[in-house]
C-alpha cells in the first residue's frame, strides 16, 4: 500500500486504497482515542534509527509507512527532534492498523 493512502484527508475522494477504503490523515485523528491492546516496545534510540527512522519502521513493522503515527504517539512532531539514546515507543502492529482501519470512511 502506497504512503500517500494513509495520509490522505477522509474527504478526498480520489484516493482508494485496494479495498476501496479511504484513509484518514492522522493529524486529523483523535490521537488521545488510541486503544492499546497489545503489548508494546521500548527501545533505545541509536544513532542509525535516528538518521534512518524508515529502515526502524522497516525492520519493526514490515514497512515505513508507519512513522507519522509512531511519532504521534510518541509526542515527537518531527523525526529531526529524534536524539540518540533517547527512549521511544513501538506500538503493536495490529493496534496500528485497527486504528487507521477504524477510522476509514
């Protein structure tokens, strides 16, 4: 699935995912509605998470498209603010995806 689906306005109806769903820009999201469900991983930021945060959300998730929202949830809005060493949380795939999912039109 293409980045630009998922940070698409809910109003915008010219992109579909393949099941024909819209995605919401997370800006948009009631972020302090995020249910955790499952478990949840605290690491410790290296020096390569910060300048390549993608390959982090590569290796973690299975894909990048998921760093706005893990930046979200970790009070971060922007990755430069990203130091090494610093403690950040990796939210349970699936309590990602019911997220956006939920929040379709």
């Amino acid at each position: 699935m293409e980045r630009h689906i998922y940070l698409t306005m809910s109003d915008n109806t010219s992109d579909k995912d393949e099941f024909d769903n819209f995605w919401p820009d997370i800006m948009t999201c009631e972020i302090n509605r995020f249910r955790y469900d499952n478990s949840t991983t605290q690491i410790t930021l290296s020096e390569q998470a910060v300048v390549r945060l993608d390959l982090l959300m590569s290796a973690f998730y299975n894909k990048s498209e998921y760093d706005d929202i893990v930046l979200f949830l970790n009070n971060i809005e922007y990755k430069q603010d990203l130091t090494p060493s610093e403690k950040f949380l990796l939210t349970d795939k699936r309590d990602l995806e019911r997220f956006f999912t939920d929040r379709t039109v």
